[in-house]
C-alpha cells in the first residue's frame, strides 16, 4: 500500500538558507553515514526515512562509500526512494559525495576529474536518479590541482548531474581558493561540510569566519560526537551500542571515549536540564547557534531518535551566561 505523507510536514521545520544562495535546507538534516547498509534493517531505514519527510526533513545526505559494504546506501536508499518517494523529488535535497577511497586502482580515490565524475555517474546508477541537488569533493587531495577537483565540480553542473557543488573538510585557505575557483568559473560553491561538535570545535579558528565572508553555507556532521553528546554513554559504554560492536565505518572507538570527556558529558547534561532539553538537543542547539550553520546532519537507527533531535529545534537561544558555562566545561 502507497504511504501518504503528512499534509503538515513543513509546518514546524525550521529553514535556513545556504549561505547567500536561494536554497533553504532544514535545520536538522538526515545523513546515511550509518544505519542504511546491506548489514542493517531495511524496514528500520525505511521507516527512519519516511518519518524524517513527515517532520519535515527534505535533505537526505549520502556518499559514494556510505554503507557498509561502500555503496549499499546509496543502493538501498534508491530502492526506499523507488517506493516511497519518487512523487516527492521536487520537494527533496538529495546530495552525494566523493573523496574517499571507493573501487582498486589510481582512479577510485581522492580529487582527480576523471574519479569525481566516474563516482558520481555510480552513484546516479545506484540511486536510481537523474541528477543530485548537491554533489561534494569529500576531503581536499593535495595530490590533485584545486583547479582540477573544482573543474571536476564545475564540468558535472554543466552536464545536469547536479544543481549544486560543495566541499567538505577543506581548510579556511583551502576554502578560499575553491571558492574563488568556482566563483570564476560560474559555478558558486553552495556549501561546505565540515566536522564540528562541542568537542571538536576546529572550525572556529577561521572557517566559520571565511564561509561567512565568502557567503557560503555550512552543514555541520557529527554534531554529536557520533553519539558522545548523548545520554548513551553517561554511566559507560552499553552493550547495544556501535564502539561496543565494533562495527567500522567510522563508528567511534571505545578509546575515544575517555573518562575526561565523559566528565564534560556529565556537566553539560546538567546544563541541558535547567534549558529543559536533553544533552543531545542541548549539543545540537548549540551547533546551530551560528548564524552561518545552515543544517545540523544527523544520523539515527531509531525513529524515537529522529523524533527526539527535531526536540533541539524547541530552544535555540542561549544567553551569555549559558555559553559562558559550556566554554568553561569544555575547556
């Protein structure tokens, strides 16, 4: 039976621009880092997908090596969108990625043209689509001219198999040549992805700054520290949880979880409760705070997970005295 999506699903979402561009993301995004694998439940996925739409979620973040096995996502995400979501394209931000080591040989990692291209025309084959709303150089090559990756970037909206690019994991000096590249070449770079949580905060020295000169927007993963800044591991690492299965794929490893940072947790829980959010919504909240942070992306395996970050989007106001705290705990 054909599922009905809710008449109200953007409602309550909340939508930021993309830097200076025309393009509003929702300021929770979905990724399929994890979770949408060969080795996971596709009912799971599906229902995690269907309710993400229905709260108003229309950015659906994938890659070429998101799995596992590297490439599973993208497949088992075509075969949900087949289903479920064909009639809904126009409503969706779909975006793919490229960077990171994907088949043998020369040709299946990094930023050469003839790797970004190749890539992305999988990727297509493998969703099962015309095109992505955006396409990303995942992580800069210093073996690769600039010039080329962005060329790479430029030739691909060209040929109609993206409406927009992105980086992702590019330096600020690294970001200001892509930039003026693409500028040049009349292909504006829509977005950038960069890594930031409160315990991994590189981005403040001079990223944020430079996108928000430049007029590019932000879309921050691992908000959460892939799962850190969650009540999970408050009182030790559960037996359910990914460090503890050592299932790859950038799960965290259980010695990433130290004793200090789950200390910091610990503080920040307690400021959490007195905003009336959960460590998570609190962590999120804060990501977003910046008014150059378009979207959060997060990754889920539960429904109850999705339903609970959406919670952030509640309080995402701090006073000086609030961010005053957190710096303290975090430092």
């Amino acid at each position: 039976m054909e599922y009905s999506f809710r008449e109200d699903r953007y409602d309550k979402m909340l939508y930021r621009h993309s830097g200076i561009s025309g393009l509003q993301l929702p300021a929770v995004s979905l990724g399929l880092w994890h979770n949408f694998g060969d080795i996971d439940n596709q009912q799971t996925a599906r229902d995690i997908l269907r309710l993400a739409f229905d709260k108003g979620i229309t950015h659906f973040d994938l890659a070429n090596n998101y799995g596992p096995p590297p490439g599973s996502a993208e497949e088992n995400f075509g075969k949900i969108f087949k289903q479920d979501f064909k009639d809904h394209r126009d409503e969706l931000i779909i975006s793919s990625k490229a960077g990171w080591g994907m088949w043998p040989g020369p040709y299946g990692d990094l930023g050469s043209r003839k790797y970004l291209i190749a890539s992305l025309d999988q990727s297509l084959k493998r969703m099962g689509l015309e095109y992505v709303d955006i396409f990303y150089h995942h992580r800069p090559d210093p073996g690769t001219p600039i010039e080329e990756s962005m060329g790479a970037l430029n030739q691909i909206v060209r040929q109609g198999k993206a409406l927009y690019v992105g980086i992702s994991s590019y330096q600020p000096e690294e970001t200001k040549k892509a930039v003026k590249i693409l500028k040049d070449l009349g292909t504006p770079c829509l977005i950038h992805q960069p890594k930031y949580s409160m315990f991994d905060r590189w981005i403040e020295d001079g990223l944020l700054k430079t996108l928000t000169e430049e007029g590019v927007g932000c879309i921050c993963f691992s908000p959460l520290a892939q799962g850190l800044l969650t009540d999970k591991y408050l009182k030790g690492i559960p037996e359910d949880s990914r460090a503890h299965s050592h299932r790859g794929n950038g799960a965290i490893e259980e010695s990433a979880i130290t004793p200090e940072l789950i200390a910091k947790a610990v503080k920040l829980n307690e400021i959490a409760k007195r905003r009336g959010q959960n460590l998570a919504q609190l962590a999120l909240a804060w990501v977003l705070r910046h008014k150059i942070v378009t979207s959060v992306l997060i990754g889920v395996s539960k429904t109850q997970q999705l339903i609970d970050s959406i919670k952030c989007l509640d309080n995402l106001t701090f006073t000086e005295g609030e961010l005053k705290e957190i710096d303290e705990v975090l430092s």
